[in-house]
C-alpha cells in the first residue's frame, strides 16, 4: 500500500517521499538528467555528490519510505558543501 507522495523543491533539487507501508529499509533514487548538464562526468559528479550527503543522513532515515532525489540545471554549479546541504535540508 502505498501513500500520496510529498514533494519538496529547491533551487537545485526536487525531493519526492512515498511512505510505502511497511518496515522494510528506506530506497532511495538519483535522477540527473542532461538538462543538468550534457557531459556525463559533471552528472556523475553531482549523483556522487547527492549520494554522499545521503550517506550522512542514513542513520536518520526512517524505515519504509521511498526517497527519489532529481537534480535541476543550477545543481551542475553548486559546490560539494552546497549540496550536501540541500540534501540535510
């Protein structure tokens, strides 16, 4: 059973959660299209980047929710910090 997802939107990242209903780990999805950026080493840079502010986040994360991460066009300009932020935000 899953619930109405929420969606929460910055500058550079739109964060989309569905509670899925039961108690099994947090999943959690990256999406960094080319219309962040048309070369695939700036887009891996910023999956790695989002990855690690996550991995900050993982003993907070409650059990049974869908985290997915979409990366906009400013996220190819923001710094490592600047994304691990947004991320804890």
């Amino acid at each position: 059973m899953q619930f109405s997802p929420h969606v929460f939107r910055n500058r550079a990242l739109t964060l989309r959660v569905v509670r899925r209903g039961d108690t099994h780990a947090a999943r959690i999805s990256f999406a960094v299209s080319r219309r962040v950026s048309p070369h695939a080493v700036e887009r891996n840079t910023v999956t790695r980047w989002l990855r690690e502010g996550v991995r900050r986040l993982l003993p907070r994360l409650h059990p049974g929710v869908d985290l997915r991460f979409s990366a906009t066009a400013p996220a190819a300009y923001y710094s490592h910090t600047q994304c691990a932020a947004d991320v804890a935000i």
